[in-house]
C-alpha cells in the first residue's frame, strides 16, 4: 500500500467540481484508492463517497493506493489534482 498525504487549496474545498477531479483521477486506476479525511475513509471512486467527507480548504487528506500499479496511480492522482489547482 502506497499513500500520500495532499493539502486541499481549492478555495471552496473538495466539493462539487474538485470532487469529480479527484474521482475522475482514482477511476482511472486499475488498484483499490482510498481517501482518508478527519479519520473516515471512503473509496475514492465516489463522488457520494468524497464529497461525505466535507473536506474544507487548506484540510490534510490522505490518499490510499493498494493494489496493482498504485506508485504510478499516485503520482497520476496528485498530478492531476495539481494540474486543476485542488492541491
């Protein structure tokens, strides 16, 4: 199991748009992604499942890989989180 730990820069948090980022990111890889926010992890490929977290700004999450290829899936999950300024 690989995991990260990213801080949410967005300025409405991991909602809505954010949210479907960072889903969109987790369904593209093929191992088990997990997010973990003021101790509740929910799987990381809802969109019901992140946006129940309630992440603010400036909040610590926690990113969970486990599976096949989760070195590359959390680099590609941070780089796109990166690329559309959630982290």
């Amino acid at each position: 199991m690989k995991e990260v730990k990213i801080i949410v820069k967005d300025p409405v948090g991991l909602h809505a748009r954010p949210a479907t980022v960072a889903v969109k990111a987790a369904c593209e890889c093929p191992c088990e992604v997990k997010a973990t926010y003021n101790g509740k992890t929910v799987d990381m490929k809802s969109i019901m499942g992140i946006m129940s977290l309630g992440v603010p700004t400036e909040a610590e999450v926690t990113i969970m890989c486990n599976g096949d290829h989760e070195d590359e899936a959390i680099e590609k999950i941070v780089e796109k989180l990166k690329a559309e300024k959630v982290i």
